[in-house]
C-alpha cells in the first residue's frame, strides 16, 4: 500500500523539515561519554523521506538508503551496506488505483532475488479473494491466498490467509456504528492477538505468544499513545507505564514488580528550537534504592536540523 501520510508529520516535526542529522551517546557514571551511532535523513520540501544514512560509532559510513519515489508512493528502495551482502535494493509496480501489484528485489550485485505479484482474483457482492505469489532466482514458487468476507448487516469482517494451503492468520473484525471496533486475529502457530477500542477512544489489547506461554497487555490512550504494558507468563511478570508530553513525545518510564514496586524508573528531557523540534533529548535513569531517588543522565541525543 501506498504511504498514507509524509514521514515528517507522522514523526512529529514541525516547519519544512530538509535534514536532521542525530548523534547519540551513552555514558555509564555522566562523565565519559562514548558514541552510540548517528544519523542522517533527508527530506523533500513536502515532507517525504529521500535518504537516509546510518554512521558506525567510529564515524564511518554504515548504510545508505535512497528511496526513488512519485509523492507518498516509494517506487523503487535502494539500500547500500558496507558489504555486498548488506546491499539490496527492492522495486514497487503500482496499479491505477495506487495499489502495489509487483515487488521485485535484488542483490547487492543487481541480480534478481524474488519476485512477488499481487492479483485481484474475484470480487463478488462482500466477498473479496487475492493472491500473492512469490517467485524465488531458483524458479521456487509460493502461494498466498487471501479471503475477506464482510457482513453489511453485522459490520464483520472475516479475513483468512493461507500459503500453501497452510494457514497464516484468521482475522475478525467487529466494526460498530458509534466507531467502536473489536477484532482478534489467530495465527497458525496458536498466537493470537486480540484488540478493543472503546468509546472513550482508549485501546486494550491481549497479545499471546503460544511457544512461551506469554501474555502482553497493552493500552493505548485516545491520542494513540502506549500508556501501558504488562507481561505475564506462569514465571514472569512486568508492568510497565509510559508518559508523553502534549507534543505527543515520551517523557518517561516506569516499570513495576507483581507486588507494586517500582523495579526502575526512567525520564526523558528536552530541549526544542525556535520552530518547536527539539535538539536535545537526555535519558535520564532514576537511582530507585535511595530515598529521594536520585537521577542519572545515560544517554544524550543530539539533532541538527535544516529546513527548506
């Protein structure tokens, strides 16, 4: 599918947004400091990523990425490593409607990977059905099936994926009048995910994860924040709770015990430009066994921003 929304606005930036090149760097006592990684991005004038480069801690060049694109829709993705086998580059065939119908990829050497095509294969009242196939450089085939049926009567949506006649996910949404919408999703592994949204705008979820018997649960505030996490198996347990300014960026961290008490503690400071994006980020870690907690600074993140 095509990208719904330029790449600044959904990573927060404000003004027209040319390149933000971000440094990181950690430090264990908050006076020596090492570098982490850093980073380049380049944006066009109406928001949509061009490049972005990836820089190793010693300052050399880790990964190029160039996207080749018409608006929101990436046309081709051209991705250089420091080696061969790090570089690929994957090419995008669009329809009349926008919708992606072939994706080719290749080597590092421009040879042919895979192909995989997307086709329509019949529409008939509610129902829908597709097929993806997925050719390998071997000549190797695999086949997608995809079947959605929506009830006009109830709002449901049943959607079911196969590959190779083996079952990928079974799919039910409830979608309601007053916006409300409830699905669960099985995978064929025995992990399921299940997601409300109330009329409050808040979102509960129930992740599980058969091969370790886990649950994750998560909530999501109207605004579309994760506000909290718990996970929960027979011999683990955590919950964790988040915070977020009114920009919508994450100010903090709080992970709990089964009993209530605090295990750590984590916050997030900033400061911002004339245009409102901010040029400092510092991780601070709160000392959790002293009384008052005393802070830490861990990680200082550092952006230089250029606008059209």
């Amino acid at each position: 599918m095509p990208a719904g929304a330029q790449e600044t606005i959904v990573l927060g930036f404000k003004a027209h947004v040319h390149t933000v090149f971000t440094e990181s760097f950690k430090s264990e006592d908050s006076l020596h400091w090492e570098t982490m990684d850093s980073s380049l991005d380049v944006y066009d004038p109406t928001g949509y990523q061009l490049e972005f480069f990836r820089y190793k801690p010693d300052g050399s060049l880790g990964a190029h990425t160039v996207y080749i694109r018409n608006g929101p829709q990436i046309l081709r993705i051209q991705a250089t490593g420091t080696t061969p086998s790090e570089s690929s580059s994957t090419q995008y065939v669009f329809d009349a409607e926008g919708l992606v119908v072939e994706t080719d990829t290749y080597d590092g050497n421009g040879v042919l990977v895979s192909t995989s095509t997307n086709e329509l294969v019949q529409k008939q009242g509610n129902s829908t059905m597709y097929h993806r196939r997925e050719t390998g450089s071997d000549g190797s085939e695999r086949m997608s099936e995809v079947t959605e049926t929506t009830d006009p009567q109830t709002g449901i949506t049943h959607q079911v994926q196969t590959t190779d006649g083996k079952l990928d996910t079974d799919w039910v949404i409830q979608r309601n009048p007053d916006g409300t919408e409830k699905d669960k999703i099985i995978y064929g592994n025995g992990a399921y995910n299940e997601r409300e949204t109330r009329s409050d705008g808040t979102t509960v979820e129930d992740q599980y994860f058969d091969g370790i018997r886990r649950h994750t649960y998560q909530k999501t505030d109207e605004r579309g924040h994760l506000i909290e996490v718990i996970q929960q198996s027979e011999s683990y347990y955590i919950r964790c709770t988040y915070a977020f300014d009114k920009e919508g960026r994450p100010t903090g961290q709080i992970n709990y015990d089964a009993s209530g008490n605090v295990l750590d503690k984590s916050t997030i400071e900033y400061r911002d430009d004339s245009y409102g994006n901010w040029v400092e980020k510092k991780a601070v870690a709160w000392n959790t066994a002293t009384e008052p907690m005393l802070p830490k600074i861990i990680e200082i993140s550092l952006r230089t921003i250029n606008y059209h």
